[in-house]
C-alpha cells in the first residue's frame, strides 16, 4: 500500500520541470480526484498509464521497465479501499 500511496502522490505532483497548467498536469490532478472521490479505480488509472506509457515511451525510451503485476497491485488496492 505504502508503494502505491507514492504512486499517485507522483501522479498527483508530476514532474517538476512541466509548466503550470499543461494538460499532463490538468489529467494527473483528474485522475487523483475522480480516485478519491470513488469515481475512478486504481486499477483503471493503472492500466491508462500503461497504455500511455507503452504509446509514449516509443518516442522518448524513458521506462526500462514495468511492474508486470501493476495491475493486480492495483486491484489489490482498490479491495483493500473497499474493505
């Protein structure tokens, strides 16, 4: 939990380097919302950023690898919220 805890806090901070009110800060910022509010699962922004990550990643070569059990992860934590 603590690991996934610090996930959406980068989520929720992106990097520091972007400028104030990019889209990538407006969908971050979205994304922690709609979680906290119930609106969206971990699992479901997990799987958009994997998506995102295995579009995006082709042009810039920046991830060396993923969790291959980041979605179950996910799930894991959204029935631990749920409980």
């Amino acid at each position: 939990m603590p690991r996934f805890i610090a996930f959406l806090a980068l989520l929720a901070l992106g990097p520091l380097a972007t400028a104030q009110g990019t889209r990538d800060d407006y969908e971050r910022a979205n994304s922690v919302f709609k979680w906290t509010a119930g609106k969206v699962t971990s699992e479901a922004i997990t799987a958009a950023y994997i998506a995102r990550i295995k579009t995006e990643d082709k042009k810039i070569n920046s991830v060396l690898a993923l969790n291959p059990k980041a979605l179950e992860e996910a799930k894991a934590a959204d029935q631990r919220r749920a409980a």
